[in-house]
C-alpha cells in the first residue's frame, strides 16, 4: 500500500498497457526478467526497460534515479495477476476479459476469480499435507496455458473431509459409511470353523457383533482393545444386523475411549434383535 500510495497520489499519472506476444517466443519469466529486468534497476540490463530508465533517468525526466522502490515500470507475474490488476485498477470484469474468458472456459468458478484478485491464501496438491500459500507467488512466472491449468487445479482441489462419528445405538439395517469409536468386549473369533470371523463391540449406548474377513482386521479386535471403526456398512445374516468390515473399511487401535461400555447382559447387544426381512 506504501507503493500504492505514490502511484495515486495528487499529481501523479500512470500509464498502462496491455501487452501480448507469442508464447513460443518469450517465456513470461523471460519477459519479466530480460525485457523488463529485476526489481533493483542498478541490477537490471542496459538493454531492459528498468536498466534503460536508470541510465537515461535525467533525459526523461525523473527527478532521481530510480530505485527498488521506485523504479519507473512494473508488469504483472504472471497472466492471472494481469487480470487481477486490470480488475482491481480498472474495473474489468472477468467474463468479459479475454483471459478471464478462458479460465472461466477450463473451469474456474467466476466467484474464485474475484476471491483471487486480493492474492488470498490458498491451498492445494497432497490432502494430507497440502501446500498453503499466495495465489499470486503460486503462479508466479507461468505461461498462459500452464497458468490457466494451475488455476484450474487448484479451484477443483479440496481438502479431505473429516470423518463424522456416530453412537452404536445409531445404526440402523442397511446403513453405510458406518463411523464408531467403541470398546472390543468379545474378540474375534471364526464362525463355524469358517473364513468369517465375529467380534462384538460397543459404546456407552450399546454393543453389535462386527463381522471381519481380514486376518490383520481381526487382530485387532482384542477383548478390552480400543479402536476405531471407519466406512464400515451394515448386512443383515438371517434377519439380524452385522457391522461388515471388509477392504474399503478402517480398524485402528486406539489408546483409549471416554465411555464406559454397555454391559451385553443389559440387552443392548443391536445383532441380537430381529428384524422383519420383506
């Protein structure tokens, strides 16, 4: 804003110009870094914008030479940063800008656009750890397309969703996605000498037998084991609920629960009540 704050002081005027060229013959990191040259014009190229303006200040009229701070021409980052500023400076909008046209064709929501426009944090790649920083230094230095396929990628991208968890007492016939914390009072054990394997677990609202196939699912199920229970569905054997864990589910030990478990003796076992099958 310091910056800003020359730029529209009494007095003071500012030139823009809306620049294209072919991407195969200049590289926008090239145009910012060779044609304009870096920020500190004591640095840039003679034969650059900044370092023509530092050797000709006094011809052109500066009243000093310029600086960091001030040093004659700026050009935006990259494309999206173009638009942005020809939003910001001049009130264009998005759909009606030839840029903003064709990240709205790829797929960014208009809405993304404006929210972008005041360089935001975003984040974005690994849902487990993503990366979180400026929209505007994210696609610093890329060409038009590779920017439009970034802003793309990063509109769609979404974070995981935290897992919602539920009371045994809660779960109903044929229900999915089935997320518990419970307590094993009956370790796994094989049915009838078979492959499946029953376990029965509960909360402090009430017990169910889980039905487990895998080997490395059922040790876990320890009498007195904690665990957690996630994307589990319920199949019903002869009219009474089993909790199926099968591959797409998740049995994690826990270190503890806070609840004291339902005693089965109380009747509160939910495998242990009949249902009506139609």
């Amino acid at each position: 804003m310091t910056m800003r704050s020359t730029y529209v002081k009494e007095g003071s005027s500012i030139y823009y110009y809306v620049v294209e060229w072919e991407q195969r013959a200049l590289s926008w990191a090239d145009f910012r870094g060779k044609v304009l040259g870096p920020t500190d014009p004591a640095e840039a190229p003679k034969d650059s914008l900044r370092g023509g303006a530092l050797a000709n200040w006094k011809d052109i009229g500066l009243a000093e030479a310029p600086n960091v701070g001030e040093n004659c021409v700026h050009a935006s980052a990259s494309p999206f940063e173009g638009l942005a500023e020809r939003m910001n400076w001049l009130g264009y909008k998005a759909d009606r800008d030839q840029f903003g046209k064709a990240l709205l064709e790829a797929g960014v929501r208009l809405k993304t656009i404006k929210d972008w426009t005041l360089d935001p944090q975003i984040s974005f790649g690994n849902k487990m750890n993503p990366t979180t920083k400026s929209i505007w230094d994210t696609i610093e230095d890329m060409d038009a397309q590779t920017c439009i396929d970034k802003c793309t990628e990063i509109d769609a991208w979404r974070p995981l969703r935290k897992p919602r968890f539920n009371k045994v007492a809660k779960v109903k016939p044929e229900q999915k996605g089935v997320n518990l914390h419970v307590k094993v009072t009956k370790a796994a054990a094989a049915v009838d000498g078979g492959e499946i394997k029953e376990a029965t677990c509960g909360d402090d609202t009430g017990c169910i037998i889980l039905s487990v196939r895998s080997d490395a699912h059922a040790a876990v199920l320890k009498a007195g084991a904690c665990v957690r229970i996630q994307n589990a569905h319920v199949i019903m054997v002869k009219g009474f609920m089993r909790l199926s864990i099968d591959k797409w589910a998740l049995v994690k030990a826990e270190d503890k629960v806070d609840f004291e478990t339902v005693d089965e003796s109380d009747a509160k076992n939910l495998s242990l009540t009949e249902f009506e099958l139609a």
